[in-house]
C-alpha cells in the first residue's frame, strides 16, 4: 500500500475536528512546498524523530546504454538522499 498526499490531507483533516478539509489542503501543501524549497535551494531537510534529507552532488560519469550497449557521459546532477532517524528505523524492523 502506498500513501499518497490525498491520504496524508484526509488523515490531517480527520485528526483536527477544528480544520477544514481546505485548510488540511493548504497545510499539507505549505509543508510540502516549504520542503521542496529547501531541497531546491541546496539546502538538508532534517525532520527530527523521522529523518534527513541530504542534497549530494555528484559528477559527471561514464555509463552505458542497456538497450544499445553504447558508452555515454552521464551529466553531473545533484541527488536527494534520505537517511532515516534512529528512531524510525527501530519502529521499522519492529514491525517486521
């Protein structure tokens, strides 16, 4: 099962009996935009008791094409990782 943004607005609005469904959106929303943001802007987003999201930039390589098998320069680009927290990943492989 995959949670969705939907999923992430109705268990917003369910758990606040003062908010409206559109103000669950916006919330969710502004949360989401202000992380995307940092992210953007080269920035890590750590969220405590959940996790980091680190920018990484890494550099031009050489690569292959599976279907061709021809070499090619892979362009450097940056990457978001994410290293969870302890604490998540106990919950995590308790669950399992």
């Amino acid at each position: 099962m995959t949670l969705t943004k939907a999923d992430i607005v109705e268990k917003v609005y369910t758990a606040h009996v003062s908010m409206t469904k559109v103000q669950a959106v916006e919330a969710v929303e502004a949360i989401l935009r202000l992380s995307k943001n940092t992210l953007i802007n080269g920035s890590d987003l750590m969220l405590s008791g959940f996790g980091k999201f680190n920018i990484r930039d890494k550099s031009p390589r050489r690569g292959r094409n599976p279907k061709t098998g021809d070499d090619l320069t892979l362009e450097a680009r940056r990457v978001v990782t994410f290293k969870p927290s302890g604490k998540l990943r106990e919950k995590v492989n308790a669950g399992s």
